[in-house]
C-alpha cells in the first residue's frame, strides 16, 4: 500500500484527493473522483479526471531505512489530472489511440 495524491494540473496546483491506494493509475486513463458521507453513500457528484502524468517517489540507494524496521519502498505516487472537459480535442484523440493500442 502507498498513498495516492491526485493533484489537479495547472500553475496552482490543487489537491483533489489522497488515500492508500494498491495500484497505479497509468498516463491517459480516467479517474472518477466520488464525494461520500461518512457511510460511503454517494453525497454529491462525481467527476471525472484523465491522467496526464504519473510520479513514483523512489526512495534512491542513499536513502536511510525506515526507523520502524520496514523496507524501503514506494511510499507516494502522486498523479496530475485535468479535467476530463479540458482535455483539447487532438490531444483526446491522440490518447485514445494510444490507449486502444495497448487494449
């Protein structure tokens, strides 16, 4: 498990959400962020995001174990989104093809 951060691209880049997370989102998919209640009940809209990038924290071979004892691993993977909305035409297209080729 590592925590996912999800940050809206742009020159104020704002977070949009961050929880543990076991898998990484690839570049060009589509995240659907859901606002809950407390009990996990959809409590307003959805929406929708496409990944524009993808950053692994690596911890590099200098790095000092963790004081716990645990290995050193991939702890934050923070991915930057746009609005699905704001994705310009060409460049939607462009990604859908790339995305069919590895489908």
């Amino acid at each position: 498990m590592f925590t996912l951060r999800v940050v809206r691209h742009g020159h104020q880049e704002q977070l949009l959400a961050e929880c543990p997370a076991a898998c990484v989102p690839a570049r060009g998919e589509v995240l659907q962020l859901d606002v809950t209640d407390a009990n996990g009940e959809p409590a307003g809209p959805s929406t929708l995001w496409r990944v524009i990038s993808v950053t692994l924290h690596v911890p590099s071979v200098r790095s000092q174990p963790p004081a716990d004892g645990s290995p050193l691993g991939v702890r934050l993977v923070e991915v930057a989104v746009l609005h699905d909305s704001e994705i310009p035409a060409p460049m939607a297209q462009r990604e859908s093809a790339v995305l069919s080729e590895i489908l």
